[in-house]
C-alpha cells in the first residue's frame, strides 16, 4: 500500500475515473494515503460515496463526483466539481474501461462500438479536460501536469476473447505518446500503466472457474498479481519525481507476458 512507499503527494489534486471498483478504487485510496486530495469519479455513485465516507473518517481528503466518460458534459462537470473542492485537477488517471469478452463471430457490433467510447472516446475526453485546465492554469510554468492512462499487457498480449479490449488499450497506448508529444511543452505528462491480470470484482467469477484457474495456470508464475503490485508505478508516475518522464509505457505483469 501507498504507506510502505516513500512518494508524498501532498498539494496534489488527482481525479480517478472508474472508480467506483476494482483498480480505480484501489488506486483513488493509493493516492489519497500519499497524501493527495482525490476526486472518485464514475457513473455510480454508491459505493463512491460509501468509500468516501470510510476515507474521510481516517482523515483523507476525498470526493465523490459522477462521471460518464463518453459523455463530454458530464467529465466536464466533474472536474468542475474537482475544482470547486480542492483546486485545478493536476493528476488525472485514465482508468475507466470496459471488457465485451466473447469469440469475434459472435460479439455485438453494439458492445464493439461501447468499448471503443469507453476505453479510446473516454481516455481522450478525460485526459483533454485535464489538459485543457491545467494549461489555463499555467502548467507551462509549474511543469506539473501528470497524466496516466491504465492500459494493459493484452495491448500486446494476443488473448483469444479479447479483440475490442485488446484493440482499444492498443489505442491507448498509441494516443497516449502523441498526447505526450502534444503537451510536452506545456508542462504536462502523459503515460500508460500496463498491468497484467489482476483479480477483481468483475473478473472473479471467471478465475474461479476451471477455465480461468487453467488460465492462471499457464502463467509463468502460476499466479494472479496483487492490485498492490502497481501502487509504486502509479505514486511515481503521478509525483514530481517523474518529471523526466513522459510518453512511456510502463509493464506490471508478474512475469505474466513472458
């Protein structure tokens, strides 16, 4: 967890999409515990607010703000929320996404499309208001702008089931260095985190069954990663220590790749 690395965020203010659950979650708590004011941001709002609540009692500093990613308004208005809380939003992470898994003969070109909105439209839609800001705010000058956009192995990985997930964290990837070369000049970063499989509330099912144990199986390791696993990465990538550090791509896999 964020208290066993020494990275202090303090001053930092960190937006998170998707993080009603699982890694967004994880990572809005990261930051928070290293000392950065941090806006969960997602479509649902329960558990946001549930966590929120949980966290300020232990003296964090942290908001809930609803988001749609695909829908420009709405990341519009969360980061105004942001703003209204704590201050111009200087460390924005890209986590929201979705996975349609299912064979290609058989996958809706619906569910095809809602990926591309969510996992390429929304990253762009995000990390621009992002950028947008912290430019009117003078991150030319500061050079504090931090972007980090959650990828994944299987931008790489050929995964069978996997060819709008794989597809759009391709995208991701890509987009993420011509973000970086964009912005370079105005003080602002931009990289990708790319995990490998990590269990969460969506994918449990799956990696109980026998398939997903046989999965696991095949992994050089024989073993899923821990979420905590990717907690320096983030910290480092959103501090001021990264500030050389811009349009990379960063793997956190176990091994898994390999």
């Amino acid at each position: 967890m964020a208290d066993t690395i020494a990275t202090n965020l303090t001053g930092r203010v960190a937006l998170v999409t998707g993080a009603s659950s699982g890694l967004g979650a994880s990572f809005a708590e990261v930051l928070a515990r290293a000392g950065a004011k941090v806006v969960l941001a997602a479509r649902r709002t329960d558990p946001m607010e549930r966590m929120c609540r949980e966290w300020a009692a232990e003296g964090l500093q942290v908001v809930a703000a609803p988001m749609d990613v695909t829908d420009e308004e709405s990341t519009k208005n969360a980061f105004d929320i942001a703003e209204r809380t704590f201050g111009t939003v200087d460390t924005i992470v890209a986590n929201a996404g979705v996975n349609p898994e299912g064979s290609a003969l058989n996958l809706k070109a619906d569910d095809f499309s809602k990926a591309l909105d969510v996992n390429v439209r929304g990253v762009f839609l995000t990390a621009r208001e992002g950028a947008r800001r912290l430019v009117a705010a003078g991150s030319r000058e500061t050079g504090n702008g931090r972007v980090v956009i959650i990828a994944s192995i299987t931008a790489k990985l050929v995964s069978a089931g996997l060819a709008p997930y794989s597809a759009t964290k391709a995208a991701v990837v890509q987009m993420s260095k011509v973000l970086a070369r964009e912005w370079v000049r105005q003080g602002i970063n931009v990289n990708t985190i790319s995990p490998g499989y990590v269990r969460t509330d969506l994918n449990a099912d799956w990696f109980a069954s026998d398939l997903g144990k046989k999965q696991i199986a095949a992994f050089p390791r024989r073993r899923l990663m821990n979420i905590s696993d990717l907690d320096f990465a983030l910290l480092y990538l959103c501090s001021d220590q990264s500030r050389g550090v811009t349009g990379t791509d960063i793997t956190i896999d176990d091994g898994q790749s390999l």
